[in-house]
C-alpha cells in the first residue's frame, strides 16, 4: 500500500509557494501533508494531496517541474519512543529511508508519518508485522 506524493521543484524566489498553493486551492486540490527542503536557488516541495494525478496535470500544464513518488504512510503512537519503534524495525530489516516527514492528524493521540524508502514493499511488510497500521491512499486523502 502506497501513497502517491508530488514533489515539485520550485525556485527559491519570492511568491512561488504562493502561486503553487493558489493554483491547487483554485482546482478544489486539498493539501493534506507537505515538506519543503530548501537550498539558496532552489527547494523541492513535497505535497500529499486529495488528487494526487489532478494536482499533477495542473502543475504540469502551467509550467511546473512535478513528479509523483510512491510513499508509504503510518500511524504510530503520539507519545515518546513511538518512532523510535518504526525506525528500529525499519533498521532491523535492512530499510534504508531516504526522507521522512509527519504531520497533524485529527485523531488524539496519533501521529502520521510519510517515508521514502529504497524498498516499499520491505518496509510495509516488517512494520505491519510490527503492528504498524500502514495507511491506505484514501485514508490520508480522506483526512
């Protein structure tokens, strides 16, 4: 089970996030996760979105250099050492993460977390044998 994330590039200039989070807003695209890593010309934004192969189609056809990247996204306990646990079993089973973010959910004490990792299916196979809850598509575009 994956997620498809879009990762943008974006010059690092004043009111490109601006013009990015308006056009998606004016298509009726719902951003539910982002991450933005940033160098002094340029960053690459990464979005989960409620249609993640709309979004891309409006990106592309006003200009934007987007891809979609296939993520796995968890659930884990919101309380100290609950990463710690997917982490370790990630490690355990030979998964190398190339980034990871989370963000804020609407239930109590859950944390959501997206992973990019060398290997999707290893990575969702060892953390739900863990007893990880990974996360559908809809799910995180449901929330």
């Amino acid at each position: 089970m994956t997620v498809k994330q879009l990762s943008i590039f974006v010059e690092n200039r004043p009111g490109r996030l601006s013009s990015i989070t308006r056009l998606l807003g004016d298509n009726k695209i719902d951003i539910r996760a982002m991450s933005i890593a940033d160098t002094k010309d340029f960053g690459i934004l990464r979005l989960i979105v409620n249609d993640a192969d709309k979004a891309l189609e409006v990106l592309k056809s006003n200009d934007f250099s987007v891809i979609i990247t296939e993520v796995i996204a968890i659930g884990i306990d919101d309380n100290p050492g609950g990463l710690a646990g997917a982490m370790e079993t990630l490690y355990k089973n030979n998964v190398s993460i190339e980034y990871m973010y989370a963000f804020i959910s609407k239930t109590e004490n859950i944390a959501y977390v997206i992973f990019r990792v060398e290997n999707n299916d290893a990575a969702a196979v060892a953390l739900k044998n863990q007893g990880y809850k990974i996360l559908t598509a809809e799910e995180i575009y449901d929330m």
